[in-house]
C-alpha cells in the first residue's frame, strides 16, 4: 500500500501508465502526496548548488508533477514562472482547480513527460521529484521511457540551464544519469537530509546537471557529508558507480564523441533503390558544422516518383512531432514528397541554425554517399522542407494562460497561391495559435474593410450580419490594430459569414442529416438547443449564431482565457441567445445526460413547452458575462418563431405558444465537439482522448433529444485514430458518416442516435433543399460554406 490505502500496482511498469495514476490520484481525493521529501527539505542545497534565488525570473519546469506541494511551495518562495506537466488528466484538472486563484501565473499542462510539446531551450531549470525512479521500475526493465525523459530535459533546456534530479539513485538509475550527461555537462551529487518525518529507510539523492561547455569532461561531484538516515548498501552502489565514471572520465576512454558519416556496407550500397527499404542514422563529421539525424526511405512499389531523389529538411522545433518520429508519419512525408529515395534530415537536439541555406551546405557533403549513383554528381537534388504560405506576419498580441499556455494572435497575409477564398485582392487572415502545438491553426478568420457611414457606425456591427432578417440581430466588435491597411473611410471588422476553416464547413454541413427534424422542430415551436465543446476564437459559434435558427446556444470553453481572446480579436459576443460557459465539456454532457435519465419527458421531438433559464446546467458552471456596450435593448422574439412566421401554411402569422414553465427537459438538438488535444505527438490533434471514450460517447447519446446530432472534429495523421473513433462511434449510435476535408488528416465524424428521416425521403440532396430553406428564411450567408460540394464527401460508415 502508498501512503493512505492507495494500492502499490501488480507491476511496477505500471508507474509509466497513466491508467494508473489516475485511478492512484482519483483514490487520493486530491491529498498531497510526497515522494523523497518537500520543499523545505531540498530549498537550501537546491539555492545554493544551482546558483539561483528566489527572486529570479528563471523559467521552470516540473514534469511528473502529481499532486505534490512542491510547485506551490516554489511559487509561494518567488519561483513564479513554473510549468507543470503530468500525463493524469485528473491530477491536473484537480490542482488547476486547488491553485488557479492563489497562483495564476503557474501553468498546469496534461502531457506525457517522454513527449514534450515545448520548443528546444524552453527553460532555465528542470525538477523531478521520483518522476525518472517512476518510470525506470526494476533494473531489468527496459529503459526507453528513461531515456526519452532525459532526452527531452536536454532538449528543452537552455544553455547554462540545470536538471535537479531527486531520485534514491538505484543502481540502474544513477548509471543511466552518469552515462547520459557526459560531454557538456557538470554532473553534481548529494545525500539528501530529511527534516520532515519519513518512515522510508532509503537515502534520498539530489543529482544536478548543469549544461556547459567545456573542452575537457569534468570528473563527477560527490557529496555525502549528510548520512544520518542513508541505507549502508544504498550508499556503496553510488560510491562504486560514481569512482567508475570517474576513472573513466580522469582515463578519456568515455568522451562522447560526434557521430561520423554512415559507413556503406559493400553488398548492400545505397546506389540502388530497394523499395520499401528504411534505415536511420547519425550524420556528421568532424569537417561538419552541425550534427544530424537521417531516415533514409526508399518508395514503395507502389507509388511513381516524380524525383529520383529528394532531401526533406525537419522544420526546426518539430522533430518530436508525430509527422516526423513515427514511422507511419514518416512514410506519409515520404509519399507526399513522391521522391524515389527520400532522405529525411533533422538537426541533433541544441542545434541551432540561423540560415538554411548553411544547413544545405552543410549537409551535401554528407548525403552524397547515400544518393544513388545516377544522382551523386548532380546538382538538381531537391531540398525540400515543410513551409506555411505566408507572405507577411504581424503579431497583434501574446497572452499566458495557466490551463493552455502561450496564445498568439496574428494577422498574416497569404502568397497568392495559398488563399482559400474566392475574394480578390489584399487578403488578410487573423489566427489563433497556441504554443504548445504551434503548427496546428486552432482558428482562422477572414479580415474585411467595410465603408463606414452613419447607419453602418453603430458600435460593433457584425459583418456577417450585413441583412439578415432575423429579430435576434447582434453587434460584434471590429477587428483592432490589424495588419491589413486601414484606409480613411473604412474600418477593419471579422467577416463572421466566411468559415476559413474547411472543416467547420464540414459541420455546418453535417446538419443536412437532421434537416428533416429541423423543420419538424420548428413546426412545433421547439426551442432548439445547440451545445458547443470548444471556443476557439469563437468563429463556428458566431456562424452558428448569426445563420442558424438556434435558441439556445452554449459554448463550453474549459480555459476563460480563451473567451477573452475571442471576444477581444474575434469579435465573439453573448447575447440571450448565446453563452459562454467555463467548465469541462465532458462533465457538461454527462450533466445533461443525467438529468434526461431521471426525468425524459414522455415525448421526444413533440416537447414544446421548454424553458432554458439554467441552460441545462444547473447552476454548476460559471457563465462568462458580456461587456455591457453589446447588452442593448432588442426584440425577445424567439429565431425559430421568426421562422414560423414565414412556414406557417396558411400565409398568416402568429404568436408563438411557449409556455413560460420551466421544463426539466435541457437535452440538445445538435452537440458539437471542437476541442483540441493538449498532447498531440500520438498523432491525435483533436479530439482529446477522453473524447474517444466509452463513458463520453454513452452521456453524448444520453443527452440527444430524439432525432438530435453529434458532430465531432477529428484531426489525426495517424489513421488509427480514425478507425478507432468510428468504432467506438457505432458501438452508441444508430447511424454513423464521415466527411472527409482534409486528405485522411482532418474529418468530420457525425452520429445519430435514431435512424434518420425515419418515414421521411432518404434522399440527401433532397434534405440539403431542406437545410438550404431553413437557413434562407433565417439569415443566408454572402461566403459561407457551399453545402453541394461538401456534401459529396459525404459517406454513410454505419
């Protein structure tokens, strides 16, 4: 047993399993718990032997953080730049909620510590607490996991920058530590004095490896003026391991020496191609500026090229990516370039690189041996790298977020061959891009100069909004400090009629599959509900909002940062139709689902008599409240009822019937799901995981009303993902489709809970008429998505 009754696993690789440190952290109902001692056990040799005080600004970084006190003991001593990572998504979510308030500038990340999703030389210092003794487990086991961990550290350090490993320095611990910070490291340890109760036996160790150069490899430092509760046996091992490295080190028989060029073994040359053949290697020489690391893929049989050759450059900061370290995505870089012979090249870990054209240099001398023989005197082999089409990039602003971390917002300008847009002219693009996975655009909108006047000058006129007929109409805010232009007479403002994003197309599209419904739900004057999990900028809510006839909109966005962001840059507004709710998606949906359990209204899609006055949640949620500028008088007539007006068969108009009872009734007509995942080097960018789930999938179809929609976005290279989602997805749901937006990276997943159309026409471009009736009568768009495309990629799975 750990601790207080939590149950020590069957099998120590189990420490390396986020399975089971969340059942471990679920059992400690949030109390503290401490491996090889606290804060005020480690301050004083930590401050003195790294060299930095409690008012300094370094920049530090905790992985395997638990539920320890450390960090906030840290913070509360002055270190308030700290990142915590840990792959348990309920440890996390539970000290956000414990530290959010009291320490806002402490960031809480879910990600696995093998796996960072930061850049090279992130931070000044790196702590782990029992993290690397965790996932090490027993002398035989493998030390991958190890490995990558401190492989990571090295990578996201800074120059001078130090790792204070706290560990009981097993054997095969303190060997991989020694064997592992050699050249261009100082390697310091120390017995550790315990002033806080433990009833461990077992010494505590503090290791410090401070990055530097040096011409010659330091003898490694031993402390152990502090013995008073160490383990005899515990100490002899480091003794011995430490004096071996040393006379190793004192002997120059353990320099680390740079990787040389491949040596080619005659029977098998790389002057043929040999399909389906991959190989990885080090390149490098001592004439060589920079170190690298190759994969050398061969086409398979398959596929024609169009190069003889190619050499693909990693883009800096990405060779962690999915794309790039895994196999299936080094393949798929591979068959994109369609290059016989693909030689992928990515720059050693601290490698750092101000021109690529030296690299180019640098690196033709090294791949010519891997060439094949009719290409090795050429000049015409491409270098080829992964760009992003963007002419010109102004920066509008950087904000910190404790949950999601660094956010850029930016205006960019794209080469003309990259617009995606069918206007002509300057084109300007504000993104939303988080850090944590810069290379993924979490959203995307189109910046358009509009003509002032008298009548278009109202405070924050939506330019989506331009005519639109219906009551509810709402106005946003400009776009500010934009790079585009401003010209005297005209005003910069997002164009909420235009999806940047193809896949938000998708979803709009996907609602053609519950057309049908959607008059049905009309024609009884229901309120129709729509819950969106994800804000992003706001872009797809603000498009749902000003074009669908919804009444009861709610986004739930977990980091309030984010809503900040939007309606700052985005123009994202809420009105009585529209909430913004902070709070967890999934325990959102599993509210609702609960709630339909125990009190399901005897009928499904007749129930008109709803009121939405708690929005389905009950209080539990905090709702973020609108600047008071966009709280103006307007008309409380319901969208749906604005509609009715037009449909009602006789040509007369009349009074909506609502009844002003509440109704226990909060299931959603339509549930969308646009999150991204914290942790994308699996390949998943959205999604999070939890999103795959048996237990989420159950509550989403729980909290459907009858002949109601999930719509779900999922980016993925990987294409098991895919293949896995929709499996889960048939497992809950009567009907499952796809479209595909984005070549096998990027669909839209959408799932019904009840045949559809039942004793209606199946005929889906006949429901599309439908849809398109809908929208006309509400609010047409000027440059929406075009539904008749998109849906010709529709595909029935299920």
């Amino acid at each position: 047993m750990m601790g207080t009754g939590v149950p020590l696993p069957k099998d120590l690789k189990e420490f390396s399993t986020a399975k089971y440190w969340d059942s471990f952290f679920n059992a400690r109902r949030g109390k503290p718990f401490e491996w090889y001692g606290e804060w005020k056990d480690i301050s004083k040799l930590f401050l003195a032997q790294c060299g930095v005080s409690t008012d300094s600004k370094e920049k530090v970084l905790i992985p395997g953080c638990g539920n320890s006190t450390l960090s906030a003991d840290m913070y509360d001593a002055g270190f308030t730049d700290i990142t915590n990572i840990d792959f348990s998504r309920v440890v996390i979510s539970e000290m956000l909620r414990q530290h959010v308030r009291s320490r806002p500038r402490m960031r809480w990340l879910v990600m696995d510590m093998t796996k960072m999703q930061f850049s090279d030389s992130s931070f000044d210092v790196v702590v782990d607490k029992g993290g690397l003794d965790a996932i090490l487990g027993e002398p035989e086991d493998e030390s991958t996991a190890g490995v990558a961990l401190l492989s990571e550290v090295k990578r996201v350090l800074r120059p001078n920058g130090k790792l204070v490993v706290i560990t009981l320095a097993q054997q095969h611990v303190i060997e991989l530590l020694l064997l592992t910070f050699r050249e261009g490291w100082h390697l310091s340890i120390y017995a550790l004095q315990l002033t806080s109760s433990s009833p461990s036996s077992l010494q505590p160790f503090m290791v410090i490896a401070k990055k530097e150069t040096r011409a010659k490899l330091p003898l490694v430092s031993l402390d152990l003026s502090w013995q008073g509760a160490s383990n005899k046996y515990q100490m002899e091992d480091v003794v011995k391991a430490v004096d071996h490295e040393n006379v190793l080190r004192s002997q120059g028989l353990c320099e680390a020496k740079a990787p040389k060029s491949p040596e080619i073994n005659p029977e098998d040359s790389y002057e043929s191609l040999h399909p389906g053949r991959r190989l990885t290697m080090n390149l490098g020489s001592h004439r060589s500026q920079y170190n690298y690391t190759a994969v050398i893929m061969d086409a398979k049989e398959d596929i024609i090229p169009e190069y003889r050759c190619a050499v693909f450059l990693v883009p800096k900061g990405r060779a962690h990516e999915w794309l790039f370290s895994s196999v299936e995505g080094q393949w798929q870089v591979a068959e994109s370039t369609k290059a016989g012979r693909l030689i992928l090249v990515a720059l050693a870990p601290n490698q750092y690189v101000d021109n690529i054209l030296n690299v180019k240099d640098d690196l033709s001398p090294l791949v010519k041996c891997l060439l094949p023989l009719d290409c090795r005197e050429s000049s015409n082999v491409p270098y080829m790298t992964q760009g992003d089409g963007i002419s010109t990039r102004n920066i509008l602003d950087e904000v910190e977020s404790p949950l999601t971390g660094a956010m850029l917002v930016e205006d960019v300008f794209l080469s003309e061959e990259n617009t995606s847009s069918n206007k002509s002219g300057e084109e300007c693009f504000r993104r939303l891009v988080f850090r944590r996975n810069p290379n993924l655009i979490q959203s995307e909108a189109l910046v358009v100069r509009v003509k002032t006047s008298p009548k278009a000058e109202e405070k924050g006129k939506n330019v989506g909004g331009t005519g639109r007929k219906h009551p509810n109409k709402k106005k946003g805010k400009p776009a500010k400090d934009s790079g585009l232009t401003q010209k005297q007479g005209e005003e910069l403002r997002i164009d909420h009629s235009y999806l940047a994003s193809p896949y938000h197309g998708g979803m709009i599209a996907a609602l053609i599959l519950v057309s049908n419904n959607l008059e049905n739900w009309l024609a009884s004057k229901q309120q129709i509900r729509c819950m969106i999990v994800g804000l992003g900028a706001g872009l797809l809510p603000m498009f749902v909002h000003n074009h669908l006839p919804f009444d009861d909109i709610q986004i739930v966005e977990l980091d309030p940062v984010v809503g900040d962001v939007a309606k700052k840059h985005f123009g994202f507004i809420e009105d009585e139709r529209m909430k913004l709710v902070i709070g967890d998606g999934i325990d959102a949906v599993q509210e609702i689902a609960d709630t339909a359990t125990t009190s399901s209204p005897q009928n499904g899609i007749e129930d008109a008599e709803r009121s939405t006055s708690d929005g389905g949640l009950n209080g539990k949620y905090t709702s973020e409240e609108s600047s008071s500028e966009l709280h103006e008088e307007e008309s409380t007539a319901s969208p749906s009822h604005a509609i009715l007006k037009k449909l009602d068969l006789n040509g007369e108009e009349k009074p909506s019937q609502r009844s002003a009872a509440t109704s226990t009734d909060s299931r959603l007509h339509v549930l969308i799901v646009d999150a991204d995942s914290e942790d994308p080097s699996s390949g998943l960018s959205c999604p999070p995981q939890e999103f795959i789930e048996d237990k989420f999938l159950i509550a989403a179809r729980d909290a459907l009303a009858e002949g109601g929609v999930l719509i779900i976005n999922v980016v993925s290279r990987a294409t098991a993902h895919h293949v896995t989602y929709v499996a889960q997805l048939k497992k809950y749901f009567v009907e499952v489709y796809d479209i595909e937006v984005n070549e096998d990276v990027n669909r839209v997943l959408i799932a019904l809970p009840q045949p559809r159309n039942k004793g209606a026409s199946s005929d889906i471009m006949h429901d599309l008429s439908k849809l398109e009736k809908i929208v006309t009568q509400f609010a047409p768009w000027r440059s929406g998505p075009d539904l008749k495309e998109i849906v010709k990629s529709l595909k029935r799975l299920k």
